[in-house]
C-alpha cells in the first residue's frame, strides 16, 4: 500500500524521469517521490488509482502543470513543494473533501485562493503555499478549522480576516512578505496559535494583548508600522519575541523579567525611552537581546552582562558602561554572540554648583550718603558759628 522512491534512489539516477510505472500499482495508499531528483510532469494517469490517499513529492525538478485528475484521487494531503510546477492550481483538488493539507511552496503556482462555504467545505487544515505566485485577497475561510497557513512572499493584498479566529485549531500562520495590510485582530491571540510570522507586512495600530496566547512561541512583527506602547504581560511560552523597525514607544515592561520561556527579544529600533529594567534580567532566561537605536536612558543594568549576545548601541545609557562591552561594530551583527555597546554614552558626573551671583545692593538710602550729608551738616553748623563769633568781634563795642 505504500511506495516510497525517495532520495535513497536519487544517487542511483539522478534525473530520472517521473516512474509512470506507478499509476498501474491500483492498490496504491501512500506514493513518497521526495527528493528523488526526479524531472518531467505528473502524468494524469494518476487518477487512476482509486486509493491514493499521500502523495508526496516534494524538493524534485518536476515541471508542467499539476494535472487535474488528481482531483479523481481520495487525497489526505498533497506535498509538492520546492519543483518547478507552472499555472494555477485546479479546481478539482480544492474540490476534494478528505484533503487535508496542500503544499506547493516554492513553485511557480499561480492564481487566486478558492471560497469555501458550507455548502462545499473540505477538511481543509494546512495550506503551504508560501514562495508562490499566489494573488488576490485573503478568503476569510470561516467554514474550515485551519491549523497551519503558509503564504509567505506571495501578493496576497488584503487584511487579516477575523474568521481565522474560529480555527481554534490554528498553529501557524505566515504571512511574512505579503501585501497584508490593516490591523492585526485581537481575537488572533485568544486561539492556540503557536507561531505568527507578520514580517515585512503592512500592517499599522497597536499590538494586541498576547497574554491569552497560551501556546504563543514565536512572534516575528519585523518591519511593521506598528505603534503605541508594548502590552505589559507576556505569555507564559513565549520563546522568542521580533519586534524591531516599528514604531513603539513608552517603556520596556519590566513584568517581562518574570517570563521563564524567553530567549530572544529584539526591540531594536524603536522609539522606546526610559531606562532598561532590571527585573528584565530576572528570569535568566534571555540569551539574546537587541536594543539598538531607541532612546533609552540611564545606568545599565549590571546583570546585562548575564545575557550571551546582546546590543544596546545608539541609545543615551550613562557612563559608565559595563566591562564586558565590545565596541568593535563589525561583530554587531545578529545572531549576537557577542555584547555590543557605543563608546559614546552620558557623562553624568557630579560637578560642584558654581557660587552663587552676589546679592544685589540694597535699594534703601545708602549709609554713607548719610554720612557725607552728616558730615557736611555739620561744617555748615560751625560754619555758622564761626562766622556769628567773628561778626560779634568786629562789630561789638570798643
């Protein structure tokens, strides 16, 4: 029931053409061809077999269309990424309602994303169709319990729909490189959702609150023109945080110290001010963090220097800076593995006050205008009597 002719035979024919002798073998469940270097086009005599529930192709030079017989297949899940497929993906295999998975990720695929509503819903859960010529906008897919979606790099052009958030199921969801644009929904967060790739996108507004993401891994939010200040709390899970080029401001949350799970946190240029809090250190959990090109302030922590890699360039941090500083800026490069820091910092150093400016003069009637003015007083009083002496003198009688 299974027929695996994978890269075990690839060494021994490497080029081969595609093995049409397997639409004969009716019996057939699982056909795995994976990296088989195997070239040519899927024949359609594949929909000859009646039971074919895996097939799995992927990493080959397979050439062509996706032929549409495979629609006639009782497929669970469709795997043929990294080829050189060509055209748009048939109907008929959206049409199939066991598949559950489709992967054609790195192909030249093209088209739009099929609707699905209740009257024609699928068990539908995995879509991997990143690198692809994929365009259009973004089915809203509120009738299918997605677990994984993969449209990296594609043209996609449209905002993030609310109906993912009934996938109560969803894992994944990539959406780095694509047009997506809008703000992102808060009840994305409030589903098991285990990695969320929005890099590059363009999207704007405030991130939501992640703390009820339970499941939360990895968020990667690169790139994005995302603002207002950081949520306070973190999930528990959280391994690894990417929010760098966007346009946060306030100040790093220091109830993020408690987070046993983080490793990675990238803050880097941001608009973030304050001073880097010590309780970030708590944990000891963090082996990377990247705070570059913020408008941070004050004595560094010294438990920075716990933390494996790290870069706090181009901030406003008081000198002095700790001894484990590197300064050479060609090893700033992430993954850090190494701690970056400017020679420039703040001089903060205590200077004695300069005296204080001598006190004005005294605005009443100055003392020694007084005493002048006494003193002429009183050579004008003997002034007086002498001359009265003198008069009696002269003309008193002889």
């Amino acid at each position: 029931r299974t027929l695996s002719l994978s890269s075990v035979f690839s060494l021994l024919a490497p080029d081969a053409p595609f093995p049409e002798m397997v639409c004969d073998l009716l019996w057939l469940e699982d056909l795995n061809l994976n990296r088989g270097n195997y070239v040519g086009t899927v024949p359609s005599c594949l929909g000859k077999l009646t039971r074919l529930q895996y097939f799995s192709a992927w990493l080959n030079g397979l050439t062509g269309t996706i032929p549409s017989e495979l629609g006639l297949c009782p497929l669970q899940a469709l795997k043929l990424s990294s080829n050189y497929f060509e055209g748009t993906i048939p109907d008929e295999l959206w049409r199939i309602p066991t598949l559950r998975g489709i992967e054609l990720a790195n192909t030249s695929i093209r088209g739009t994303l099929p609707t699905f509503g209740r009257d024609n819903a699928t068990a539908l859960s995995v879509i991997q169709l990143g690198g692809t010529g994929i365009y259009g906008t973004l089915p809203s897919w509120d009738d299918l319990q997605l677990s994984h979606v993969g449209l990296s790099g594609t043209d996609i052009t449209s905002t993030i729909p609310e109906g993912y958030c009934n996938s109560v199921g969803l894992r994944t969801l990539d959406l780095y490189a694509t047009n997506i644009y809008g703000t992102i929904p808060d009840c994305i967060f409030l589903t098991l959702v285990e990695e969320v790739n929005l890099l590059g996108t363009n999207l704007w507004g405030t991130l939501p609150d992640l703390y009820p993401a339970e499941k939360l891994i990895l968020l990667t939010a690169t790139s994005t023109s995302l603002e207002g200040t950081l949520p306070k709390l973190l999930p528990a899970a959280l391994s690894q945080l990417f929010l760098d080029d966007c346009q946060f401001t306030g100040t790093i949350p220091e109830q993020w110290g408690t987070s046993q799970a983080l490793r990675i946190l990238d803050l880097s240029d941001n608009k973030l001010n304050g001073t880097i809090p010590e309780q970030l250190f708590a944990s000891g959990s963090l082996k990377s963090l990247d705070l570059a090109r913020n408008l941070l302030t004050g004595v560094v922590p010294g438990d920075l220097c716990s933390v494996e890699g790290f870069n706090v360039r181009e901030n406003k941090l008081f000198c002095p800076l700790p001894d484990c500083c590197d300064y050479d800026v060609q090893k700033c490069t992430y993954p850090y593995s190494n701690q970056c820091c400017s020679r420039e910092c703040v001089d903060v150093t205590i200077v004695r006050p300069p005296p204080s400016p001598p006190a004005p003069p005294d605005r009443g009637f100055p003392v020694v205008l007084v005493a002048v003015m006494a003193s002429l007083l009183l050579l004008a009083v003997l002034f007086v009597i002498a001359t009265g002496v003198v008069a009696w003198r002269c003309g008193g009688p002889r």
